[in-house]
C-alpha cells in the first residue's frame, strides 16, 4: 500500500481522473486532505450521473472540497446535452453588454451548482490579440482590454450570485502569442509597461472585484524573468501579482503536465517552483502517474523547509478560505434547471442576435 500524504501537500492539489465513478485511490486521498477534483466530459454521463459522483466527491472528503469543471460556453468549453449550450465569449463580447454576461454567468451557474460543482474555471481575461491563437481563438471577449475588464467581472458576478466560485485566468494573459502551452511554452516578448497598460487590465479589475482564484499561464516573458514561466516566477506571481496588483486571493497553477512545463523540467520539479514562486494549489489534470510522485516532491520541500514557513500559512489559511466559501449555504438546485426552458430560450435568443438570418 503506497504510504500516507501529509494533508499540507495534498492540499495544494486538484487532480483530473478517468471514468464517471470515484476511483479507489482518489477516494484515499480526498479522505487525507486532497484538495479537490476537476470534472472533464470524460467523467460525466449525464446530470444524474455528474450529482452523483460530485455527491461520492463530497462523502469521499469528509469536509468541503473544491470540484472544479471548465464551463466558459462556445464549443470547446462546453458541458454536452441536455446542459444549455451557451454562446462563447466572442458571441458575448460583441454585444460588450455586461448586464448580459452577468445573466448568463447567472444561469450557468445553476446549472453547475446543480449537479455539484462549485468552481468554474473561468472568465478567461487573455484578450484576443493573435487571430490565428490556439489559445484565445473562440474563447476570449476580445481585444480590447476595458471590454474585456467589463465583461469579465461582469461574469464573476454572475458565478458569485448564485454561489459558484470564479477563476479569472490565465494570468498575465496568453493574447500576444501563437503557441499553445498543451504542446509547447509560449514566449511573450512585451516589456511590463506594455503589460499594465493591456494584458493585465482585466486582471486588475478582476482583483479590485474580488475575484477568489487566479489561475496562471505557462509564458515565457523574457523581459520580466527570462528563466521561469510565469507560472513558475516569484517574479511574477509574488512581486506582480501580490505586491504590485495587490492580490490576496487563492493562485492557481495551470496543469503541470501541460508540455509548456514537461519538455523543459518534471512536474514535480514544477510543483515545488510554482509553491516557492507564490502558488497556492496546483492542477495535475491528465495524468495520473504524475499525481503522487509530484505530491511527494512538494511533500519532501516542505519537510526540509524548503517552502517559506510564513507564506506557507498565508496559503493554508487561503485555501480553508476557498473550501469554506465552496461550502457556503445555499439551497440545492433542482436537476430541473439543467437545461431548462428559461435557460435554453436565453442562450437561443443571444445566438440569433449574434447570427441573424439575412432578410
């Protein structure tokens, strides 16, 4: 039997799974202190059957546990039928009608609060800068960043009112590149006055909003720090992101597996920068052999102190902080709601404004 994680390691991970049941080994460490979960199509049948594992999640657990899914709306970040299918981000942006995007946050939100999710990972704040980006292209609200600002704490809202948590993302913004960091690291080559007065825009109006989780982007910003990935840079996580934006909320490292971080050094390895860089938690997504030997490099750098003490219980105390707000009392939603009329005739009504038929 493979030994026991301490639960200050565990806790700085959500992990990705296979199939649409709990598996043994992810039950064990849910009950040992694991963070969370992230939810992908792979695990989801139907809502039935998403409530019920999102349910087998929580009882796994034993206390609040953050399960999180991609909902952004559009094609590829989508729950299937019989979900609503949402407009994407451009659809929304081109109408730049926050009230609009606040609704739809809302009903989004719903849904997911239904069937047991309480973390969206999303807005996505990138601004569209690249046409041919495999990053924004599809997902972003556009390019021009007050818009961009507006409506991405506009979508915050939406997520917030009807108790789901947001995640703005990918901080500082992965518009000005052409490679998607699955497959390779993006380079931003913009100096950081460039940055304040475009890519972090949003951002900042994210933080002012009270966004609860940022999530980073794996880019290589030369000019800022030519070693390390933002995601993996105390430059940019502790010196920009803490102490210039003044962000006290939860980071969030993008998955570790993503090829951006593993053609260049392991996951593990990874793990223990992105902590000492100024992360809270981590994503290990799509890999399962990755979970507990990186689990165990951040288990080891925290027995030989290798993690600053203090920051540490900055992150402890984030995290309960995060699970706590997870866990806020709310009336369960009906499976009803998925889908529903309401929510189907809003997304419909948005789609023929954005494509209307030729008179």
């Amino acid at each position: 039997m493979a030994p026991e994680l301490p639960s200050a390691a565990l806790e700085k991970f959500l992990v990705g799974f296979e199939g649409t049941s709990l598996p043994a080994e992810l039950r064990a460490l849910l009950a040992e202190g694991l963070a969370g979960v992230t939810i992908f199509p792979r695990n989801i049948r139907d809502p039935e059957g998403l409530r019920s594992l999102t349910d087998e999640i929580r009882r796994a657990a034993g206390r609040p546990a953050l399960i999180a899914i991609d909902q952004e709306g559009g094609r590829k970040f989508s729950l299937p039928e019989p979900f609503t299918q949402w407009p994407s981000a451009p659809e929304l942006g081109a109408f730049d009608d926050p009230a609009l995007v606040e609704q739809v946050a809302r009903a989004m939100a719903r849904e997911l609060f239904a069937v047991g999710c309480n973390l969206n990972f999303a807005p996505m704040l990138d601004l569209h800068l690249q046409p041919m980006s495999p990053v924004t292209s599809g997902r972003s609200f556009g390019s021009a960043p007050e818009r961009v600002a507006r409506l991405g704490e506009a979508f915050l809202r939406g997520l917030a009112a009807e108790g789901v948590l947001g995640c703005a993302k990918h901080f500082p913004g992965h518009g000005d590149t052409h490679v998607d960091p699955h497959e390779d690291l993006p380079i931003f080559y913009g100096s950081m006055a460039r940055l304040e007065k475009t890519e972090l825009v949003p951002f900042a109006r994210a933080i002012a909003a009270g966004v609860p989780i940022i999530m980073t982007a794996h880019i290589l910003m030369p000019a800022i720090d030519s070693e390390h990935p933002a995601s993996l840079s105390r430059t940019v996580l502790h010196r920009l992101l803490r102490e210039r934006l003044h962000y006290d909320g939860a980071i969030l490292a993008d998955d570790l597996g993503m090829g951006a971080i593993r053609k260049r050094r392991s996951p593990a390895r990874a793990a223990v920068e992105t902590f000492r860089a100024g992360s809270d938690f981590a994503l290990l997504c799509h890999d399962w052999s990755l979970v507990r030997p990186t689990i165990h490099a951040v288990a080891d750098a925290l027995k030989e102190d290798k993690l600053d003490a203090s920051e540490r219980e900055q992150s402890h105390a984030r995290i309960e902080r995060l699970r706590a707000q997870a866990n806020a009392s709310k009336s369960a939603q009906s499976l009803d709601i998925v889908g529903c009329a309401g929510h189907r005739a809003l997304a419909s009504e948005i789609h023929d404004r954005a494509h209307p038929r030729p008179s």
